[in-house]
C-alpha cells in the first residue's frame, strides 16, 4: 500500500488559490445558462482547463472531460453539474445574475470545485498512480445530462471503476461534510399527457367529447393510487403539478394535458407505479372515447456504495476532521441524475456544507439562496485528497 499523500498540503493548496476559484465562480453565477444549452459556461470552463495544460474533450451535446494522471491503475470519476435553473435572482449581490436564469442550486460552485480539482491534481499528476477523469456536466436540472454523457462514452477510455461527487448543502455549516450509504436519493419518473377529444359549443355537449372531464377523471384516479395500492411505510409521492386546456367558458376544448412526477425509493414500488399510472390512463381515455399521447422521463434512484463509502471516509477525515463527517440516516427526498453513474460503478455522493451567512439560510431551488465560499477551498481539497490517495491505495 502506498503512503497517504499529507493532507495539510492538499488543503493549503486550495486554499492558496482560493481567490481564482471565486473569480471562476462569480463569473458562471453572472452567468449561468439552462439544459444542454451552454455556450458560454463550456466555452470558459473548456478555456479555463485549457491554461492549466488539460486537454478538455467534448461527450454528449455539451458535456467535457479531462484526465488526469499516470495510467495503468484505477480510473476514479467525478462530477462537476454546470447548468442552472429558470429562476429570477432575488439577492443583493454583486455578481446576481444578469438574466433571468439563476444558479440556485449550487452548480456554478461544484463548477469551481472540479475546476480547483483540475488545477491541483495536474500540479500533482506523478504522484497520481492511475487515472481521475472530471466530467462536466450539463443538464442535470433537468434529469438528462449524466444519461447523455454516459451514452456518448462518458465511462469507457479508460474505464471508470468507481465515482465520487460532492453537492453543495445551505443547511451543513462550512467545513462539515455528510451521506448516505445505499439508496441516497429518489427515482424520479415524469409523465406528459396530452388527451385529444373533440371540441364544440358549450351548448351541445352532446356532440362534443370533453377533453377536461377525462384528465379530472384521470387526476381523481391518481391521486387514489398511492393511498390505496402502496404499503403506508414505503415512500411515494405522486403529484400532479400541471394540468388544464380550454380558451373560453363557452367552448369545450379540442384537447386538454396533465403532467405528473412520481418519486419513490423502493425500486419494486416504483415498477408498480410506472405500470399502473400508464394502465389507468389509457382504460381511463378509452372509457371517455378520448385518444391520447404519454410522454415518460425517467431518473433512477442515486445509490451509495457501503464499502465504496467506507474506503473514502478515512481520507475525507484527514482533510475536514473526525467529527466533521455526518453518516445520515434519511435519504434525499429529491432527485440527483447522478444516479446514472450509481448504477453502474461503485459511487459515494457526498453533501458539503455551504452555511457560514447568517439570515441568509434559504434552501437550494430559492431565488434568495447565498451560499457561502467558504465551501469551495474545502471541495476541491477533499477531492484532491481522496482522489489521490483512494487510486494509489
């Protein structure tokens, strides 16, 4: 086994270029752009890798990759997300968005933390015995960018055996780090429906088929469905966000939609649920002499590998401390995409503590959220550290 490369240099190092990467992140929080539609952040994160001597390569629709390292060892994945989400800045801060999107998630920081990564472990590159490839990743807001990556050759040449990812937490203080071992995020499957009836004159409901009646009698059945046919201690959640159709009072519309998303952590309750929502649908149109189009997307469950978690932990420790690790016991309510890489290679997905403001303690997903930067030496040195020391070990 090979000795522990010391964690005071690693973290003294990050937080010797701790000003650049804050350049780097408030410049993309200026910035921040949706999906897979990232020209700008590509462009400066391609060039930004570029003046480290990197040789950033494109995968997917706006995916980047770099590797790092001697070779002929373990390949060791991790993520840096670069999209942000269609909401309207609402801070005082100097470099708030400049248009209507708005990094409320943390992206433009795990951005940074891959950035500050790069940097390091190219300084350190001889002592790496194998291979850290960094992806960057677009579209994760939306559940598509890691599925994409991974479909255009994300974990081929070289062959990933394991992946680590850290995500920002406004409710962890500075400096703490916390995860779940096994299932540590739910599935998310979305379903777009577009029921087609016939429309007419509000008079003569008689020639018309109600379009509206259909996707009410389809919400009512739904909303049944997790109550009725799921065990009350597993977790389920169905809920219909969107839904309508319709110009007038005095028109029966031509068509009407509804849009559901469903969360679950069981992956036989949710094999349950995919196949009956579909099944209620359509008995549902068909008793209504409506027709209909479904759309599905879907996200696996985010899994932590135990023994991946257990290897990781020590080294995480040497940089944060013994205490500073928090093993939750819940599994994140939300959906991390993520989960594509989860379930293909071991993977320890970690939350960073990005609270140190006070009242400014909003959660991700708010256009009032602040996260502190002080997070960002602490990232890039806990990956730094594991990275290293968990391919030469």
């Amino acid at each position: 086994m090979n000795k522990t490369i010391n964690m005071a240099n690693t973290l003294s190092s990050a937080v010797e270029i701790k000003d650049e990467l804050i350049k780097h992140r408030r410049h993309l929080h200026e910035n921040p752009e949706l999906g897979f539609d990232l020209p700008n952040t590509v462009a400066y994160v391609k060039e930004t890798l570029k003046g480290m001597g990197l040789e950033p390569k494109k995968v997917g629709k706006a995916g980047l990759v770099v590797t790092i390292g001697k070779g002929n060892g373990k390949t060791l994945l991790l993520r840096g997300d670069m999209d942000a989400l269609p909401i309207k800045e609402n801070t005082d801060l100097p470099f708030k968005s400049t248009n209507e999107f708005m990094h409320a998630c943390g992206h433009d920081i795990h951005t940074t933390f891959m950035l500050g990564t790069a940097k390091l472990l190219k300084e350190r590159e001889n002592e790496i015995n194998g291979t850290v490839k960094i992806m960057f990743q677009p579209a994760e807001e939306i559940g598509a960018g890691a599925k994409d990556m991974v479909a255009n050759g994300l974990m081929e040449n070289p062959k990933v055996d394991a992946a680590l990812a850290l995500h920002v937490d406004p409710g962890l203080e500075v400096g703490k780090f916390g995860y779940k071992p096994g299932i540590a995020a739910s599935s998310l499957d979305g379903f777009f429906l577009k029921v087609q009836g016939k429309g007419g004159h509000s008079s003569e409901p008689q020639k018309a088929i109600d379009p509206l009646m259909i996707i009410n009698a389809i919400y009512s059945q739904l909303n049944t469905l997790v109550g009725k046919e799921i065990d009350p201690s597993e977790r389920a959640v169905l809920v219909v966000g969107k839904m309508g159709g319709g110009t007038a009072a005095n028109i029966i519309p031509d068509s009407a939609h509804l849009d559901a998303t469903l969360r679950t952590l069981n992956p036989e309750v949710r094999d349950h649920l995919f196949k009956r929502i579909p099944e209620i649908i359509d008995a549902t149109v068909k008793m209504m002499r409506g027709t209909y189009q479904l759309e599905t997307l879907s996200t696996p469950s985010l899994y932590n590998n135990a023994e991946l978690c257990e290897q990781m932990s020590p080294y995480i420790k040497e940089v944060i401390g013994e205490n500073n690790l928090e093993v939750n016991n819940e599994p994140l309510s939300g959906t991390e995409d993520f989960s594509y890489i989860s379930n293909l290679v071991p993977t320890m997905f970690m939350w960073a503590g990005a609270n140190g403001l006070e009242d400014r303690n909003y959660p991700l997903h708010n256009p009032n959220v602040v996260l502190d930067e002080g997070v960002i030496p602490w990232g890039v040195a806990v990956a730094v550290h594991t990275a290293i020391n968990w391919i030469n070990n």
